[in-house]
C-alpha cells in the first residue's frame, strides 16, 4: 500500500517558511514582494486558479494585484498592460492567466514577459536557462514536484522515469528537471505523448511516473510496476450532481493504482498545492534578486 506524498502538508510548510522571510523583511522596514496576475476573459478554472494565488499572496503577507481585462482586448492593449508591469519598479514577478482567448498569440505575449519578472518560468530565455542547468525561474508544477520528491526523500538517480505529455508547462519541463544533474534529477527519463505506441510497455518498466495528461483516470495498476512512484497533475473538472456542479478528477485511476505504488500524490492535495506554493517561492526569489 502506497505511503502518500502530502502536498498540501509540504505546500504549508513551505509556505509558512516564506512567511517567515517576509515578516524579516518587513521587520528591515522595507516593502513586501509584490505578484501580480493579468487575467483575461472569464474561463471558471483561470478565474479559480487567480483567486487561489491572490490568497496565498495575502497568507504569506505578498502584496498582489489582480489585472482583469475582458476576453475583447486586442493584443496590443494586452502588451501594454505588460509593458506596464515590465516597467513597474513596485513589480517583482507577474503571471498571465493561461489560456488566453482565440486570437491572441500566446507565444508573442510571453516573449514580451521581462525574464527577471516571469514568475511562472515560461519566456524562453527562463526555459533555456532551464535546460541548460542555470540559475532560472522553474515552471511552478515541475519544480514543485521536484520539492515535493526532495522533501520526502525520494530518490530519483538513476532511475526510469517516465513522463506522460509534453506540455511546455508541465511535461516538457518535468522531463528536462528530472534528467538534470542531481537528486531529484541523474534520472533515466523518457518522454511519452499522443504519438508514442504502447505506452504501458514504457510505464510498465518505469519506477516512476508522472502523469500530466489531462484525462481522468487514465493510469490503471495494470499499467504499472509493484513499488512504482506515481505523481498526477491532472486536474480535470468532471461535471456532478453535487452543489458546486463538478469534482476534480486526476490522470490517475488512485484506488487501483495505490496498492501497487510504493508513493503516490493524491488529488486535490498532492501536486495543486505545490504549484501554488512554488509560485510564491518564485515571487520572493524575484523580489531578493532585486534588493
Ligand atoms: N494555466 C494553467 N496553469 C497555469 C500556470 O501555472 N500559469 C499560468 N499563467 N497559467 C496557467
């Protein structure tokens, strides 16, 4: 039976850590770490997730500021608001929201990011930095899965990882860390998507899998080995009869799959929370490097 890898529990310690280095630098009588979000449009899962980080913001004594724009703004008067907070001294870190609405070009809107200020890690000179094993702002879900794996002593050296999608958020990035010089990191990983044949012949062998698909309960035991580490990032809202009118759903079938696994993430309360958490780690890493 799988031993649990507590996110929530890891996200709080983390959490009150930073809250500590806040209540020092407020103490030095200087301003507190600012984040702030530029959100777009209405998506109930972006507005959700905006809402989430606004809160953790004020828990670890951040200040935020929330940028709503209707999903009609054009390109340019989005690249403004960027422009805006790249200018902004009082502005450590900024995220946009994604995804953003049909007919605006993602790619030309992160390019416009102020490295220094991307938080989320997603402008390519913070990727490449990345890949090649510099000093750089880490994607929040990758690098808070690898403190998750850090904090409970779960060694990923020389082991077979397998990383299922290649999102440039989660998967892509996830394979880079975990093949990284390091522990977590010196793993053997291999990358499997929508092309890739056979795939439980590749999670089968794996010793540890993370799961960043995007389709509920697609892991199942008899595609994993005993003593496998499972990490989900699927967080899929699967509608219900319930009063909120929906439930979130992991990529992993979690009954079946714990009695083979020797760790798992349960979901919510495993990878959601240390996305979050990282994002404030992020923020005062943004703010120290200015000061
Ligand atoms: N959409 C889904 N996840 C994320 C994230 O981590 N950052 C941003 N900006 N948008 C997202």
């Amino acid at each position: 039976m799988a031993q649990i890898l507590d996110g929530l529990k890891v996200s709080k310690d983390i959490k009150s850590e930073i809250k500590l280095e806040v209540d020092k630098i407020l103490a030095q009588e200087l301003r507190a770490p600012h984040l702030a979000a530029i959100l777009v449009g209405e998506n109930g899962a972006s507005k959700a997730y905006v809402n989430s980080k606004v809160k953790d913001c004020k828990e670890v004594g951040f200040e935020s500021t929330l940028i709503r724009l209707s999903d009609t703004v054009s390109e340019s008067e989005l690249l403004d608001e960027i422009k805006l907070l790249n200018e902004n001294p009082q502005i450590d870190g900024f995220i946009v929201q994604l995804p953003l609405p049909k007919g605006i070009d993602q790619e030309l809107i992160i390019n416009a990011i102020d490295p220094k200020k991307d938080v989320d890690g997603f402008h390519p000179e913070n990727f490449g930095r990345m890949a090649l094993e510099m000093e750089a702002f880490l994607p929040a879900t990758p690098y808070g899965i690898m403190t998750l794996l850090e904090r409970y002593n779960v060694s990923t050296k020389g082991k077979n990882c397998v990383v299922i999608g290649r999102s440039r958020i989660v998967g892509r990035p996830m394979s880079i860390l975990l093949s990284s010089k390091g522990d977590p990191g010196d793993a053997t990983v291999t990358l499997v998507h929508s092309h890739t044949q056979n795939i439980e012949e590749y999670t089968r062998k794996a010793d540890l899998i993370v799961v960043a698909l995007g389709a509920p309960k697609y892991l199942k035991k008899d595609m994993v080995k005993e003593g496998v580490v499972i990490i989900d990032v699927g967080i899929t809202r699967v509608e219900d009869t319930g009063e909120r009118g929906f439930h979130l759903e992991g990529d992993v079938d979690y009954e079946g799959c714990k009695e083979k696994a020797s760790w798992i993430t349960p979901v919510p309360g495993g990878v959601g929370p240390m996305t979050r958490a990282m994002l404030m780690k992020n923020t005062l890493l943004a703010y120290k490097r200015k000061i």
